[in-house]
C-alpha cells in the first residue's frame, strides 16, 4: 500500500487560487510524479450507477436487530463527539492509525480525545483508507486499489473491542462513489461502520489522480446518502455517518443538491493544510457553501500542519468556531 505525500508549492499556489483562501492541497500515492501540480479541472460529471433495490439483511455475520451505535443509542448528535485518527495498516504516510498496533492507537485516541469533547460524550473514530488512490491505472483502469477484507476485519474487530466507529474511507480515482460504497454493502450493514468520501480524488475519465483535482457534485453525494438510508432502513440500524472531506469550495458543486435521508448524518469535514489562521479561513469559506443540515467536521494534520503552520491548532480553537465541529479527524 503506498504512502501517500503532500503536492509542491507549486500545487498549493494553485489550490490558493482555485479557492481564494490558504488551504493546501491533496494528498497523493508515492507513486505520483514528484513535483506534479494538479491541474485545474471542470466539474466531474455524475456518472455514478442507479441506486441497487433495497439492500436485504445480511445471511452471515447478520447485524442484530435494533443494534445502537458503539457506545449506546441510535442517534449520533447532539451526544456525541466523533474523535479519532485516520490510516492503513503499515503505511505511516496515510495517517496515524497506520502506525503501531490498533490497541496502542485506540488507548491514545481514548486519551487525547478528552479536551475535544466540549461537554459531550467521546465516539472514538477509526477513519481507515479502505479505497486508496494511485497514479497508475490498474487492471480496470479506475487508479485505485481496495483493501483486502482481512484488513477491515481486522479493523472492524478493533472497533468492536474499543467501542469505536469505523469509517470506511474511499479515494475513487475514476470509480463512481457509489460503485465503491456499494462494494462495502456487507461491513455498512454493521452499525458501527460508516463511510468518508474523498472527492479531491474523484477524477474524470482522460484525468490522472495528483496531476488533475479531484471534484464531486451534490447530486452524487445524495446518490450515496439514499443508499445508505436504504441499508439503514433494511437492517434496523441506528444512525449512519457519511462524511465527505472537503478541501476547498470548489471540490463540492451544487453542495445542496445533498438532500437529508432518514437514518443518514452527513458531515462535511474541512481539511485545508496550514497554520491555525489557514485553517480557519479554509474552514468558514466551506462552510458558507454547507447545507444547514450538514454536520461540521474539522481535520488536523500532525506533521503536515506544523510543517507549514509552525504549530497544531487547539481545541479551544476548533471548538470555539461557528458552527463547531462535531467530527474531529487527525491524520
């Protein structure tokens, strides 16, 4: 599974001039040129497939009838606060879960997780790359790997055992959302587990990942959402999360053609690179787009942040923006 590594300066020019405010840029495969620049892009066209009938409840490893979320009941917000890392397993690149053992990852998160609360109860966080984007096509032609199923199993039982969420995190390539979700259909009937959408990585056919920006539209966001509605709905399961990040305004087009869906909490995480004053700024410039019925989320960047930034951001900091965050992802 390769690393992946933040563009050149050169991209993040070009990401300051696409958005209008100091955020950085996509993350990319090791595999990408060096020193490549995305390039600007159109908006991708939605091409994702029709919704597939209604999901029916899983014949092995059936999820139990009115199950609750990880740590109790069925409705995510206002109780809790989502906090956790994001990663693959031994590859550092990719975030901090990726590095040592889960259990050593899930008792830091459980730690560090205290002074994000804000007065509400802690929902630990697995955000693990389970669709990693690549430079190279591949067999299908799509520029992007799955992970095996051994490793979210391996990952699913981790969360069991923490009482944590998991999310299942998709870098598409050429792949439609919705293909790549609905490839997951059997760990979504699971009431811990959920999706992060990663439309900068989202590209359009004759598009290379890491040399063209990634966009998606509100319309495929929605696609996703019903679907998930339809798997919550066939297998009696609390509230699911569907977070898309989002790195500057024009990643998301036409964002209110995200409808709300029963049983579906849309978060739209912001994860612009830079000092806390960066941040901030990429954060209220993406939330002016927001639907007021999408959950705010905020990203941190342990060495990408302090490298550009001189420092990590605080939680009085993130806590003390309107709205506030109720996703807190550290990668």
């Amino acid at each position: 599974m390769p690393s992946r590594y933040r563009f050149t300066v050169l991209a993040l020019a070009l990401v300051a001039a696409l958005s209008g405010c100091s955020s950085a840029n996509p993350s990319a495969p090791a595999s990408t040129p060096a020193g490549s620049a995305p390039s600007s892009a159109q908006p991708s066209a939605s091409t994702a497939a029709s919704i597939s009938p209604t999901p029916s409840p899983s014949t092995s490893s059936q999820p139990p009838a009115a199950s609750e979320l990880p740590r109790g009941g069925r409705e995510v917000f206002p109780t809790y606060r989502l906090f956790g890392y994001s990663g693959y397993p031994g590859a550092p690149g990719q975030g901090r879960l990726g590095i040592g053992s889960l259990d050593a990852r899930m008792t830091e998160i459980e730690k560090r997780g205290k002074s994000w609360t804000g007065g509400r109860k802690l929902l630990p966080v697995m955000e693990l790359i389970a669709v990693t984007v690549h430079a190279s096509p591949g067999k299908d032609g799509m520029y992007r790997t799955r992970a095996p199923e051994a490793v979210i199993k391996r990952w699913h039982d981790a969360a069991v055992k923490h009482k944590a969420m998991l999310l299942l995190n998709i870098q598409p390539g050429r792949a439609d959302f919705i293909d790549e979700v609905k490839h997951f259909e059997k760990w979504l009937k699971y009431p811990d587990v959920g999706v992060a959408l990663d439309p900068e990585w989202a590209v359009n056919k004759g598009q290379i990942p890491g040399r063209s920006f990634g966009s998606t539209t509100g319309a495929e966001l929605d696609q996703v959402s019903r679907y998930l509605s339809q798997v919550v709905e066939a297998n009696n399961l609390p509230e699911k999360v569907m977070l898309f990040h989002q790195l500057h305004v024009t990643i998301v087009k036409s964002p209110k053609a995200l409808k709300q869906h029963p049983g579906v909490v849309p978060i739209n995480s912001v994860d612009g690179i830079g000092s806390p004053a960066q941040k901030i700024a990429t954060y209220k410039g993406v939330m002016k787009t927001r639907p007021s019925y999408v959950h705010a989320g905020f990203k941190i960047f342990f060495k990408e942040d302090v490298a550009t930034g001189k420092r990590l951001i605080t939680a009085k900091d993130v806590l003390s923006l309107k709205p506030q965050p109720e996703y807190i992802l550290f990668e």
